[in-house]
C-alpha cells in the first residue's frame, strides 16, 4: 500500500494479462481442491489391518 499512498494510486490491478492470471489461479484452486478430496476418499477406504 505505500507504494499507493505515495503516489496517489488506488492499487488495482492494470496488467492486461490479469484475467488469465486469475483463471490460472481459480484452476489451481480447483486442482488442489480435488487432489484433497481425492486422497482423502482413498485414505478412508484403504483397510488399516488392524492399525489405527
């Protein structure tokens, strides 16, 4: 923000490529979101052999 405050700017993203550096993002987010689920479905159904 100081660079704002100094010189009077409101901070916004101006870059052209800010859509797709968003759509990247939310894909990521997405991503991480399944590999979680997933790997949390396949620890709950992996049989623990008597271990807890």
């Amino acid at each position: 923000m100081a660079l704002a405050d100094t010189y009077g700017i409101s901070g916004a993203d101006r870059a052209p490529w800010s859509t797709i550096l968003y759509a990247v993002s939310a894909a990521a987010l997405v991503c991480a979101l399944a590999l979680a689920g997933v790997t949390a479905t396949r620890n709950r159904r992996r049989p623990t052999f008597g271990r807890s």
